[in-house]
C-alpha cells in the first residue's frame, strides 16, 4: 500500500494544479497515511490502482477527493489562545466604537477547517459582546473542503475535539450531547455562513470585510500564491480592517502595503494608508 516515486509526483502535481498547495517531496508517508483510508473506502485493492484510475480519466470526484485528503486541516476551539484575547479585550472593544454609528461587522473564517474558529468567535460574541445583540454582525467561514464544509454545518464533535482549547463552562452551556459526540447549539450554528471558497482560485462576492483569519493556510502555498492571496485579502479589508496570520507567518517581503499591528502578544496587519 505503498506509493512509487512516480506515483507521488503525481499526486504532488494534482493537489498543487487543484488547490495550488506545495506538498514537499519529503511528505510521501503523509500522502499515503492520509490516501490508504479514500483508496479503502473507493474499493481499490492498493494506492497504485487508485492512482492508475486517476491517471486514466478526467479530473472527477475521485480527483477531489484526493486533493481534499491531502488539505491539512488541524485545528481547535480558541486555537492559540491570544488571538481571541486580542479580540476579547482590544480589538472588538475598539470597533464597538468606531462602527456605532452604522453598527456593522464583518468576520471571515478563511480556511475554518471543521469549524471551531468561527464557532470559538460566535461564543466569544455570545459570552462578552451582548452590547452587540442589535447589530448587524455577520460571520462568515470558508474551506476548500466539501467534507470539512459539512462537517463545520453540522458542528458535531468528539469528546477529543471539544477537549481542545474548549472551556468547559462553554461546553455545558452551548453544546449538546449527541451519543457519544458533542454538537454546538443550533442558534450559534445559524449565526456562522459557511461556503466553498478556494483561496488560490476564485473568490466568492464577500462584503468589505472589518476582520479576516487567515491562519495558519498560507504556509502551505508558493511564493506567488501567497502575494495573489494577499492581495485579494488586502482589497477586501476595510481601510482599518486587520488580517489575522498564524504566528509562523507574516506579510514582510510578500505584501509591504501591510504594516504589522501589535496587541500584546498577538500581531495583526492592516493595511498602510496611503
């Protein structure tokens, strides 16, 4: 159940045509670990077989399935821990005042995986931000995944997932047991709108967006795509809208029209005025 070094190649060409992200030549025992389960599931008797029936027809189902495999998709409640405490104490605070007069705001989850980050901002909005409760706040999330997108609807998680990062005050009061799993109230559920969006590829119409999370997503891209994505993000920000990144990266020699915002220990970007 092995790959060859032909087999890899192509797999490492497919998933960088589909979704533009960079699988290292060293990830050959990721690709099979995350392959083996699709090939199983499909009735292919080894990865070879599969890769034979990709090579033989047009980019399909099986294709998709194959580059969403491949998508890391780790993450957690309140992942990190000091974004949401920049949120929580300064940067929500701040835009309570500067948007009073319109009461608007606009959250994206780019990249939210199976859910936690959005639904960690709609607790957090819940739980500290009831001042907020007329406005119109809407909190967008996106991923490239189908099965991740519908994991994230479903907001359904194991008791491992909501041991992560997850208080267990916030667990007693905005979750419900569901057999062995957890699943997240359905008014926190119908406050997040989910959709497909590929963040190397084309982009849905998204309002001007106040805040964006972009976290930990673009590590797995080249050069190139990361400044593209940069760009899309940074034409998307209000004038004083923060871009959050994951704390392994940064703006600096791919986007110098950003200008690095810190609170406490968390660095956000904004866009240089001009």
């Amino acid at each position: 159940m092995s790959l060859s070094a032909a087999e890899f190649d192509y797999i490492r060409r497919l998933v960088l045509e589909q979704s533009a992200i960079v699988l290292d030549g060293d990830k050959q025992y990721l690709a099979e670990s995350r392959l083996l389960p699709l090939a199983r599931r499909d009735g292919f008797d080894s990865l070879s077989s599969m890769v034979a029936s990709l090579l033989a027809r047009k980019v399909d189902g099986l294709h998709r399935h194959v580059v969403e495999a491949m998508t890391t998709n780790e993450t957690s409640f309140f992942r990190d821990f000091h974004p949401f405490e920049a949120l929580r104490k300064s940067i929500l605070p701040q835009f309570m005042i500067q948007r009073a007069s319109n009461r608007e705001l606009n959250i994206w989850s780019a990249a939210c995986s199976s859910g936690q980050e959005p639904y960690s901002i709609a607790m957090l909005l819940e739980e500290d931000f009831r001042g907020m409760a007329g406005w119109n706040v809407r909190l967008m999330a996106s991923e490239l995944s189908a099965e991740m997108l519908a994991r994230a609807r479903e907001g359904r998680y194991s008791q491992l997932e909501v041991n992560r990062g997850l208080p267990a005050k916030l667990l007693v009061k905005y979750f419900r047991q569901k057999g062995v799993d957890w699943q997240i109230a359905e008014e926190l559920r119908n406050r997040v709108e989910f959709m497909a969006i590929n963040l190397a590829g084309y982009w849905l119409p998204l309002p001007p967006m106040d805040i964006i999370l972009m976290r930990n997503v673009l590590i797995y891209f080249g050069v190139e795509t990361k400044k593209k994505i940069l760009r899309k993000a940074r034409q998307l920000l209000k004038r004083d809208g923060l871009l959050f990144l994951g704390g392994a990266e940064t703006t600096f020699n791919l986007d110098d029209s950003f200008e690095r915002v810190q609170f406490d220990r968390t660095i956000c970007y904004r866009a240089r005025k001009a």
